[in-house]
C-alpha cells in the first residue's frame, strides 16, 4: 500500500474541522486504532518491528501537535534506505508503514497525539526492537535537531534492542 493510493479530503468552518482519510485499500484490513499520547516534546519511541504473526501496516495520523516519523527498509545486509516525514495536526498529511518495516518517531511538541491505524493486533513485547545510533544521528542532520536534546522514553530503554549493523543509510 502506497501514499498515493490513499487520498485525504480536510474540511473547516466555523465549528472547527473534519480530517478524512479516503479510498484505503480493501486489502487493508482495520484490526486495531491507537491513540498514543507523548506528554514530553523532543520524546525519541520505537524504532522497532513487528515479525509474524504479528507483522502490521499501518496508516498514522498527527491529531495534536507534531511528530517526526521514521522507517528503514532493508536494502541487503548493512544497507538500509531511511525515509522520514513530519507529521502536523494542523495538516492532513499522514504516512503509512508497509508490513515488515521498521519505524519510530520523535515528538517534536508536549502533549503530541496521534492515531494509528494497524491492519493487525500490535504487541510492544512481541516487537523487534532496534537502538536508533546512526539513524538518530541522519534524522538529528536532516532536521538540523540537536541529539542532547532529544530522551528516549523509559518504556523504549527497557526493551531488549539490536543494533541493526548499518553500514550505510541512503536517503
């Protein structure tokens, strides 16, 4: 499932909003709607995967605030390609995350919202989880971000994470 497949429609007035996402593939079965509240700006989550059968896509939306989302496709051993979007809520953008792929996001304000909508039952302790090094440091450049200010939450720092052995990251 690609972005362009899904179109988005925003509406204002003067009672406010509707945000709407359209025309998502029947193959994109909704299993699972997350709300994730981050309370922390500059909060570093994730980066991580879920492996069969738990293996999901997901469609993400910014409700509150702002995030940037990450995911990295393994291109072959060492070799992985990095794609990042920023997410606002006063957009309509989104990002969907293709089965497989690892992702993560940074909180880039307090109080950042944001809906997930997953074509399978995700499972923190079922992921696969990776320490960001290098694909931090990428980020950190790519949005002229400083590192020292940037703090992974406790529950990510407690998971068992790989290094994922990059070589190289293309953009």
């Amino acid at each position: 499932m690609k972005d362009q497949q899904v179109k988005k429609f925003i509406h204002k007035d003067s009672r406010g909003g509707l945000k709407k996402l359209y025309d998502i593939p029947e193959s994109f079965k909704v299993r699972q709607i997350i709300i994730s509240e981050t309370t922390k700006a500059w909060t570093v989550r994730g980066l991580h995967y879920s492996p069969e059968p738990n293996i999901e896509s997901k469609i993400i939306t910014c409700v509150k605030g702002s995030v940037i989302w990450v995911t990295l496709e393994k291109i072959k051993d060492g070799i992985f390609k990095l794609f990042s979007k920023k997410l606002e809520a006063n957009t309509n953008d989104f990002i969907i995350i293709p089965r497989g792929r690892i992702h993560g996001c940074i909180m880039c304000e307090e109080d950042t919202l944001i809906q997930i909508v997953s074509d399978n039952d995700h499972d923190g302790n079922k992921s696969i989880h990776y320490e960001w090094s290098q694909v931090l440091d990428e980020i950190c450049k790519t949005y002229n971000l400083q590192r020292k200010d940037l703090w992974e939450s406790e529950k990510d720092v407690g998971y068992k994470r790989y290094n994922l052995g990059i070589k190289e990251i293309i953009q």
